[in-house]
C-alpha cells in the first residue's frame, strides 16, 4: 500500500546523514520530502532529471530502497505548514487552511513571474493555472469545495468585498511576500459549471523605463515629443495583457516633478511620489455620481496632466473628453487592436467624431503587444515543418529562430521574457493637418495609410508588423508566435529587406 504525504510525520523523515547532506547542500530548493523508508515525494516538475536521479540513488544506496511519489504543489505546502517547528505564534489569519491557501498561491505566482492567477471553478474540481510571459500553464487541482473557499478568503482580504458565487464581483487587495507588496486585482464570473476567477498581480513599486519595454528607439521618441505636447488626449492602446498599464506606469514617472499630476484609477497599482492618486470604485452603486463629483473637484486642483487609468465606458469617455477640451494633458489606456481602431472605439463610447478630429484634441496613440522573446539557449534554428520555415527564411533571413515548447534551465518553455511590438501615432507632429481632416471624416483607412506614408512630421510611421519584423529578423520573437497574435505577415512588412527595418528600429 503506497503512503500518502498527509500520513508523514517528522519522525518518519530519513536522518541518513549523507541525504540530509544532499538536501541541505540544494538549499532548499528541492519541494521534496524523504521518509525513512526511502519514499521521495517531490511536487511534479520540482526535480530535474539530474538531480532527481542523483538523489533516488543517493537514497537507494543510503537506505536500501528509493521510490518517487509526486504530489501536487498545495499537497507539499500544507504539509510544511503542518509539520513546521512551532517557533511562536502563528499569526491568526495564518490558522485558517485556505487563508494559508491564499498565501502559497500567491507566493508561487510571484516566484514564477505570473501576471495572473486563474481558478477555474467546475462541478467536480477546481483547477488553479498561472499566466507567465503571455502562456497559461496549469498548476493544481484541488476539490471544488476548496476552491471555492480558496475563492472566499481571496475576496476576504479586500476591503469591503464580498464572494459572490452567483454573479459578477471583485476585489482588490496588497499582498507581501519576500520582503515586497504586491498589488492583487480580481475578478469572478458565474460559469455553467461553477465560476471562473481570474486574479492580476502587479508590483506597485516596479516602473520600467520606456527604452527598455522593448519599442524602438524612433518611438520612444515620438512618444516622448507627444507628452511634451502642451496639452491633448494621449492613449495607450491594445488588447488584454497588452502591457498597456506598464507603459502608462512609465509614462507617469516621466512627467516633471514641477507640474501637478493626478490619477484617477480603479484600482491604483503604481503609486509615485509625484502624483496624486485618487481611487475610484468602478463597480457598485453612485459610480457615476463619484467620478462626476472628482471631476468637478479635478477642474479645482487645476492639474498639468490627468492620468486616467482607463477608459472603458461612458462616463470615463466623457471625464477623459472634458479634462482634454480645456487643454488638459490627458494620459489613458484603452482596448483596440490598432491605432486606427481607437477611433471608432471612441465614437462608440460617446466621443463625437467632429471633435476626435479637431486639432490639438488628440495627442497621440500608441498600441501595443507582448510578444514572448526567443530563449537564447534553446531557440531552435529551424522549423519543423520544412515550408513554413522555407516561408519565414524568405520573409525575415537565415537568422530567424523558434520557441522550443522543451525549454531549458534558462527559460519558462522556451520562452525568456517578453517584450512590445508597437505602432506609434504621433498625431501632434502632423503639422499638416490631414491626420485630423481623416479624423474628423471617419476615415481610418485613409488615416492608417497617411500615418506609414507621411504622419510624423513628414517622416512615416512604422507599422507593428514592420516592428515585429525588426526582432524576427534577428532572431529575437519567434514569428509563427507572432503571427498568432498580430496577425499574419507580407511582403510590404519587410519590403526594403528586414536589414533596412532593423535600421529603422535603432
């Protein structure tokens, strides 16, 4: 009869000095536990091949017998945490199982760099996956009771929220590990089978520099010359985990100290010492009658720029139109899959067209992608399938490389980071006034082809397939990746030769 992890006592535990030595020597790396009578049971996916060949053999030959038994991540927690030294107190929020839950999942998502945490609720179980670098990849399994009181003690560490298992609800709360606050935003859905919650982790204190989130450096300074527009509405575009509030974050830090910078967001992730954070509950009752009330309160504080977290409805279209028809500097993130579909997406929102094209009315727009970078160890040099590497060696050259799903010790699945493709609107610069005639007429095809052409300032703008092509050329995205999120590529998006584009890229 196997055993189980939950029947391990310390007293159980293996005191051979040699495997002691072993485990200490990994310095707790190791998510496993060796009994006595020589079982290892190690978290699935925790040992490597070496390692965990060289201790089921160190064990072997230490105590006779070696057998591995793999247990799930939360299963290897809890143990801890019941079998821990009882050195003091255990803090009262730290006595509740899934309040001690909450913290391991959490912890785990920060250490494996996840943008988000998914708990997918169903009738028979409850699944926990983790989003990192753009790939959803499962972690655990637990029972759906579990799960849903996993789901409970998430929603109570937020302030005045409540789980709510039968319609829409969310929370926001800090969390601390290692040292650090984490900011944590989640939202819960009502599914046929049960609910699905989906949680966003974010570290207020990290801001990264424009030059280094991956644009070019001709669009950072565009962007840079759009913020130093005297006034006008200034969007950061794209679709979900687009990395939209991250550029946002690092524009604000951008802004002069001497000017008077406010943010109105629900929530607030980032906080800076020279801006004025306002929060602003989105959902629950009087949304709109708040953000009225700080918008008449905003005219008053006279700021240099309004940073709005997003626009996502009526009423944060009309704050974001109001702030920039006084002359306002307004900074905000909206969904679109381009720049010139921000437009229409404005229009739908109560913004009139006549105004959207009215000079000095619209600043600028940015949209943007993440798109997972090429590990630099693994990368495979050559496609599997002989014609689509054929099609990408055509379009971007010999140096073109691919994701391997293997991975390696240096990389999550082949996959060693992320980083922007973009297209950048610089609407300020067009002196001539054409972007705003097309504009005004509602004519985006037309402005998407004067923007390549002629948009910035008489030079033309790259597109973000001509950004991707820059990287894929040299090897840095994986394209057939890239094509999946931004569309296929043609030969105008390397027109020239990708050698050219990688010019215009520096």
């Amino acid at each position: 009869m196997s055993r189980r992890l939950q029947d391990i006592r310390t007293a159980d535990l293996c005191t051979d000095r040699a495997v002691r030595e072993f485990l200490r020597v990994q310095g707790g790396r190791l998510e496993c536990v060796v009994a006595a009578d020589g079982t290892v049971f190690a978290v699935s996916g925790g040992l490597s091949r070496r390692v965990g060949r060289a201790l089921l053999g160190l064990v072997h030959g230490s105590l006779g017998a070696a057998r591995l038994v793999e247990v799930t991540p939360l299963d290897f927690a809890q143990w801890k945490e019941a079998n821990r030294p009882r050195l003091g107190a255990i803090p009262a929020a730290s006595r509740n199982p899934a309040n001690r839950t909450v913290e391991f999942v959490f912890g785990r998502a920060v250490e494996e760099r996840a943008s988000d945490v998914y708990l997918d609720v169903r009738l028979d179980r409850a699944m926990l996956a983790f989003r990192t670098y753009g790939f959803r990849r499962p972690f655990d399994q637990l029972s759906r009771d579990d799960g849903l009181a996993l789901a409970r003690s998430i929603w109570a560490l937020g302030t005045n929220a409540q789980f709510d298992e039968s319609g829409v609800c969310d929370v926001a709360f800090d969390f601390e590990h290692g040292g650090r606050q984490y900011r944590i935003r989640g939202n819960s859905m009502k599914e046929v089978r049960g609910n699905s919650v989906v949680c966003r982790v974010r570290d207020p204190s990290f801001v990264l520099p424009l030059e280094d989130s991956g644009y070019a450096p001709v669009q950072v300074r565009q962007i840079a010359r759009m913020c130093r527009a005297p006034g006008g509405l200034i969007l950061i575009t794209g679709e979900t985990n687009s990395g939209k509030s991250t550029t946002l974050a690092s524009l604000m830090s951008g802004l002069p100290t001497t000017q008077k910078v406010i943010e109105v967001a629900d929530p607030v992730e980032v906080l800076m010492d020279h801006v004025s954070h306002i929060e602003i509950e989105h959902y629950g009752e009087g949304t709109a009658q708040r953000l009225n009330q700080n918008l008449a309160a905003l005219v008053r504080q006279n700021p240099d720029t309004l940073v709005l977290g997003e626009i996502r409805d009526g009423p944060s279209a009309t704050a974001a139109k109001d702030m920039a028809i006084q002359g306002k500097r307004v900074l905000t993130t909206l969904h679109s899959q381009s720049c010139a579909a921000a437009i229409p997406r404005l229009v739908n929102l109560g913004v009139p067209m006549p105004l959207l094209g009215a000079r000095a009315f619209l600043a600028g727009i940015v949209n943007q992608n993440l798109v997972p970078v090429v590990c630099g160890s693994c990368g495979l040099a050559s496609h599997p399938d002989a014609a689509v590497d054929a099609r990408y060696r055509t379009l971007f050259g010999e140096s073109v490389r691919f994701l391997n799903r293997a991975g390696c010790g240096d990389c999550r699945g082949g996959v060693a980071g992320q980083t922007l493709v973009a297209e950048v609107y610089p609407l300020c610069l067009d002196r001539t006034g054409r972007a705003n005639e097309l504009i005004g007429a509602g004519r985006v095809a037309e402005l998407e082809r004067h923007m390549r052409r002629n948009g910035a300032g008489g030079n033309g703008c790259m597109s973000k397939h001509q950004h991707a092509a820059t990287k894929a050329a040299v090897g840095q995205i994986d394209p057939e990746h890239t094509e999946r999120i931004i569309g296929e590529f043609n030969g105008e998006d390397v027109e020239g030769r990708c050698g050219d584009l990688v010019e215009l890229g520096r």
